[in-house]
C-alpha cells in the first residue's frame, strides 16, 4: 500500500483490488497508518487502480469510514474508476463521504 502524507491528508493508496484475499493486510495497514499519523485531519482512499470490491472490501471501505469519523476526521475517496462507482452507488456510499472519478487527460 502507498501511504502519503499530503498538507493534513493521510492519503492510502491499496494498490489491489479490495477482495476477501486482500483484506486483513489492507485492514491491518490501514489501521496502522492511521495510528502512526494521528495529526492527519482527513484519510484519503486514492481509488487508482481498484476494479473489483467483493462484500468484504465494501466493510473495510465502511470500516476505514467510521474509524476517520471516530477520530473526528473526513474521509473522501478519490480517482475511483467506473466500475468502482458503480459499487458506491449501489451501496449508497455517496450519502456518507465524497467520492471523487478518474480524470482523463
């Protein structure tokens, strides 16, 4: 995973699709990266790349959520493709956090 640290944005970028096989490394990762920047004031899932979300990547999506409004921080998806959209839309993702599409050059 691609951890950055931009302004007062932890920004995590998985690199794999969010599937069962993936999870607990990812959940584990992210979780430590939020420990490790508690300054942050917003967590970022850059979406780049992620095709697939199977049930247990849209818990770990809602998990990454709650955990940022815990902690009293926004949480935002960005560059997510088509076919990540069209996940969020299905499970109402937009009426909780922004999520932001690819741009196209």
């Amino acid at each position: 995973m691609k951890v950055l640290l931009q302004e007062n944005s932890l920004v995590l970028q998985p690199e794999t699709d969010l599937i069962a096989s993936k999870i607990e490394e990812l959940r584990n990762d992210v979780l430590a990266q939020m420990k490790k920047h508690p300054e942050a004031e917003a967590i970022v899932l850059d979406a780049t790349g992620i095709e697939i979300v199977d049930s247990l990547g849209v818990n770990l999506i809602i998990g990454i959520y709650r955990q940022a409004v815990a902690d009293s921080k926004s949480f935002e998806v960005i560059n997510a493709g088509s076919r990540f959209i069209k996940v969020a839309q299905f499970f109402r993702f937009f009426s909780l956090f922004s999520i932001n599409g690819e741009t196209t050059a």
